[in-house]
C-alpha cells in the first residue's frame, strides 16, 4: 500500500482533500496489536518530515500571536516547551506551574500546544480482520518527532550564531 503523510483529521475522506496527508501501514500480527495498543509501537521515522512541517505551522502561529502582547520566546524557552512535551511523551507530567507570570504562562501555553497535536495526527492502519481505520500518531513516532525538533532548534541556533560571528 502507498504512504502519505500525517494530517490533523478531517471529515473529508483523506483522498478527497488536496493533499492526501495519512499513512497507510497494516499491522500484521495480533503481537504488533497489542503493542500499538499499549502506546509501544515502533517509530516511523519515514513520516517525521511531515509530522514536523505540520508542528512548525502550529508553532509558528502560536508564537506569532505572542507579538500582539509583546512577548517574542528566546530559543532556549522554545526547547525548553519541547523538552517538557518530549519527558510528556514519556509519560511525565509538565515541569512548569501554571501561569507564574505572563511569559512562563505563555511558554506553557506553547508547551500545552504541542502536546496536544498527537491527539490530531492520524496513521491509517489495516488491521489483521482487513479493517481500515485511523489512529493517532504511535507514541515513538511523536517522541522521535520531538526530538527531531530540539536538534532541528540547536542546529539553527548554531547556525545563526556562525552568521552573526561571521558577520563581525
């Protein structure tokens, strides 16, 4: 079966809308069943570049509606709501409290943007009765993804700081 991407669901069908964003993967035993169950299933990392296109616009859109209330988040707050979304995906709780001030509350509100995106990226499987049906995103994809992210974050900070030293 061909692959496609990751989407945010629709009530169209994924080959009615422009670009047809699910993946198609069958499950192939009633072991791999119960993995993908229990949030245990392998990341398909063929699919992080579509997954992260989509987190960039999320982010992108949240961070940019900071600017109307002055507040532009450094990089090191930025990897630090994907860290937190990243030991989230791991099964721990968010590290920050609730709203300590209007920037902390705001890089919790990042940090709460990303983590809810699982829950609107599906993967079409086919299962072992030949059923087709959405799930979301496997949870090691949604880590690997994450991570993918931090490095991509580091890398043009790195990247930026090169210009800058070069600029001098």
């Amino acid at each position: 079966m061909p692959r496609k991407s990751f989407s945010k669901a629709s009530s169209l069908p994924a080959t009615s809308r422009a670009r047809p964003e699910v993946s198609h993967a069958a499950i192939v035993s009633e072991g791999e069943l119960r993995k993908l169950i229990a949030g245990k299933g392998k990341a398909d990392t063929s699919q992080l570049t579509a997954v992260l296109e989509k987190l960039g616009v999320v982010m992108a859109d949240y961070l940019e509606s900071g600017r109307t209330i002055d507040i532009v988040l450094t990089p090191l707050e930025i990897i630090s709501a994907v860290e937190a979304a990243i030991r989230e995906a791991e099964g721990q709780p968010s590290p920050w409290p609730d709203g300590a001030d209007a920037r902390t509350f705001f890089v919790h509100g990042l940090y709460d943007e990303i983590i809810q995106q699982p829950s609107n990226i599906f993967e079409t499987k086919v299962f072992p009765d030949g059923s087709e049906r959405y799930i979301p995103i496997a949870r090691g994809t949604w880590k690997a993804c994450l991570e993918r992210l931090r490095q991509q974050i580091v890398e043009s900070g790195v990247k930026l700081v090169m210009r800058k030293k070069r600029g001098r």
